[in-house]
C-alpha cells in the first residue's frame, strides 16, 4: 500500500460507508468454499437475506428486488479471520509508542490499520492486546470502514514482563502512557489482576490477554520468563468465566503453556514449544493455538523490533528452543488460528499478512491454512459467550445456511492457490499494495464493500 493510496483511501472514507451496496442479493454460478470442506461445491447459487444466507441451491430463481451478482465460476468463500493483530500497537515499536506518539497519532494509524485490514479481506479480527472498544464502535457505527472487531483491551502483565513498555528508569507504580490509555496493565498479585480485568469488560474487552511468558522484541524480559503465577492466571480466569468470556494468553514455554490450560485458559498465543502432551492437553480442554509463524521465518531477523543486540541475541536461542513445532502441529493437529501479530503502520503490515497466509500454506497445506483463517477463527470468536461478544448474533467464519453473510468472491481457487487471496512468498521485498486484485467482492455483515467485477 503505497503512501498516496492511504491518503486517497481516507479521502474516500464517507463515500465508502454511505454508497455500500446493500439490501438482498443472489450472487449466481458460484464455487463454494465453506471453511471446512476440502473440496468446493460447485455451480451453486447463494441467497443473502439481510445480514444472513439464507439458502444455498443450484438454479435459485430471483426477484426483481433482489440484487443478482454473476459469480461467472469464482470462488465464493468467507470473509478471512485474523486472531491475532494489534490494530493500535502503531509505528516503529513499543518503545515508540510510549515515548514519541500521542494520542491522536495512535488513534489515526489505527483507523488506517483497520480500513487496511478490511480491503485485505478481513472482515474480522480479534484484536489481543492495545484496543478498547472504541474503534470497534467506530467501525460498528459506519464513521470508519473496517472488520468487526474482538478488542482484549489492555494486556495484563508483570513488571518487567512482556507488556512493560515503560523507559527503563520508570519508577514502580508510576502508569506509564499505555497504561493511563489502558493499552496495557502492570499487577502484582491476583487482587490486582482481579481489578484490570474487571476494568478490561468495563471498557468493552469481548476477552481477556494475559503477558504470561516473556518475548523477543521487548527490553525487559527473558522469552523463557514465566512472569505470571498460578494465582494471577487463576483470577484472570476467574473473572473472564463470570462474564462467560475467556482468557487467552502469550506463552512461549511448555511449562507455562501446560499451567495456563489447566487452570482454564482457552487460546495459546503464539505457542511455540506446542508438543504431543501439550496437544493432549488441548483437546481435553477445548482450547485453541494461535502462532504466528513469521517467527519460524529466517527473514524475522531482519524486523525493526529484533535488530537492537539483547532482541538478536534472544531471538537466536528462543528460534533454536523451537524447532519442533511445525512437525508436532502436523502430527498432532491442534485446532489452530490464523495469527499476524504485525506491529506496525497499514503501510508494512501487508506485507507480513500476505506473507503470513503463504507460510500457513507452505508448512500446513492450502486447506488447513484456509480452515485456520476462516471456520476456526469463527468458533474462536464464538468463545466470547452471550454476555460480552459484540456480535452475539453472528456465525462466523463458514458459508451455510444461516451464517452471517461476510463473504468473499475470488477469482481463482484458494485451495489449489492461496495466492488468489493475497498469499506472497516474499516479505520485506513485496511490493505496495492496496488490496488484493483477485478478491473481487469483499463483503461483511451483507454489505458489499469491495466489489470489482
């Protein structure tokens, strides 16, 4: 996405929400990939009553009130689903945001970050950490174009942790600025995790983040930290099943990720020691993987966030510790979310989406990539229960009948070629985008927000 194709993006805002097409439709002489199957049905005709498909048929007669789309042989299929961004973590890295950027600097990038995601296919996104629910309301109210939205609020973490993006003379208990935006939570204790988490459902989280282990681009923290104890992980539970809601949490070792899923949490961020009994785990548990695999990228030495010589050095031993991996999820078949985790600017972040869906294709298969962005993404969505999902209504992440009608069309065959929705062996090198050319119609909630045909 080149700088003038932003500008010309927000310029359109307005005409882009209120000229929508909308009302019922017919879309005719389809392929269809319903997020499961790994195989398409073909040359079928699918109603959209409302915001919901509301038949699927060979030969469906419409009406003159009815919109008919010729689908001319594409593949219809749903809308993509990302479990794992950060749409206000903006600009050139944590430290950044805490020393040099304001409000209003995050506030705008978000706003390009989420109109980005939408013209990519995305029509939801889970965001695990940094959103309240602003934004959401925003994009729900039709005053910004973008995915629905699952925002985390802040992310729960220790001091010295994951999330502790404080300059490093910070004094402790002085908030720093993405605490006072509640972008992030420093506890001690479960007493204070019970309080940030009752904070995070006051401002709109659909579910909760935990910091539980350490990272890589970070300053303070070890990756093999276990920076959270039994009892804060419990209060966090705790409180995400009063409100019928979950817990997910970043966790990079066995021994946390084993502690986190027996004491009741549901989604494995990131994940990167996953094995055998960790999947045994898993399935007994009904929880869900979500790793971004960029970090099995020999190319991820070369992000702005790893290149100060403490991220390298720790980069070095944390891609060693994980080496198994691809051939355990092969082997043992986790359920397993589509995961960006880009932060950055709607400039660089295609780039690592694009290059994302081609590593989910690579090391797993098109249909397992393809499963992992859409039908597993809406059960993860699902997990948010009656009381605090912003789309209580919705079924996501599959085409049948009763589904909410967040479709793609695309030219081409995403099983045989993920290139058709956007996939791109190359990173850093890729070229600028805007969208993606062979996804024809991008449409969410019934609404047609793209559509090039």
């Amino acid at each position: 996405m080149t700088r003038s194709m932003v500008l010309r993006a927000l310029c359109l805002i307005t005409l882009t929400v209120s000229f929508a097409v909308q009302g019922d439709m017919l879309i005719k002489n389809v392929h269809v990939f319903d997020g499961r199957s790994d195989t398409l049905s073909e040359n079928v005709d699918v109603l959209i009553t409302g915001t919901t498909i509301s038949r699927i048929a060979k030969d469906i007669s419409g009406t003159e009130d009815i919109v008919t789309i010729q689908g001319k042989g594409m593949t219809l299929m749903p809308g993509l689903i990302d479990n794992h961004v950060h749409l206000s973590l903006t600009g050139a890295g944590l430290h950044d945001m805490e020393t040099n950027q304001t409000w209003e600097d995050i506030a705008i990038a978000s706003v390009a970050m989420a109109e980005m995601y939408l013209n990519f296919g995305f029509t939801t996104v889970r965001d695990m950490g940094g959103a309240n629910a602003g934004l959401q309301r925003a994009i729900d109210k039709g005053l910004i174009s973008g995915p629905r939205v699952y925002p985390s609020a802040a992310i729960i973490g220790a001091r010295g942790g994951h999330s502790d993006w404080a300059v490093f003379s910070s004094p402790p208990g002085q908030k720093s600025q993405v605490e006072r935006l509640n972008m992030t939570a420093e506890v001690a204790g479960a007493d204070q995790v019970l309080a940030a988490a009752r904070n995070n459902f006051r401002m709109g989280a659909s579910q909760l983040k935990l910091m539980q282990t350490g990272g890589v681009a970070s300053h303070f923290d070890p990756w093999q930290l276990n920076g959270l104890t039994k009892a804060e992980i419990a209060a966090a539970v705790q409180i995400a099943n009063d409100y019928q809601s979950y817990v997910g949490v970043h966790s990079y070792s066995k021994e946390a990720m084993l502690r986190a899923l027996r004491i009741g949490v549901k989604t494995i961020e990131h994940g990167f020691m996953f094995d055998k009994e960790i999947g045994q785990v898993m399935r007994k548990k009904g929880a869900y993987l979500v790793t971004n695999l960029t970090a099995f990228s020999p190319l991820l030495a070369n992000v702005a966030a790893v290149q100060n010589p403490k991220s390298a050095r720790k980069l070095k031993t944390a891609q060693a510790s994980f080496a198994g991996y691809i051939e355990n999820v092969i082997k043992h078949q986790p359920k397993r979310g589509f995961n960006t985790d880009c932060v950055g600017d709607a400039f660089s972040c295609p780039r690592q989406i694009t290059y994302e869906i081609y590593l989910n294709g690579h090391f797993f298969g098109n249909h397992r990539a393809l499963v992992a962005l859409t039908s597993i993404g809406g059960e993860i969505a699902a997990l948010s229960g009656p009381l605090v999902n912003p789309y209580p209504d919705t079924k996501l992440g599959v085409i049948e009948e009763g589904a909410t009608a967040d479709l793609l069309l695309v030219d081409g065959n995403p099983l045989e070629d993920l290139g058709v929705i956007g996939a791109d062996e190359k990173w850093f090198t890729a070229p600028e985008k805007d969208g993606v050319e062979t996804i024809r119609i991008i449409m969410k909630d019934g609404v047609i927000h793209k559509n090039s045909l």
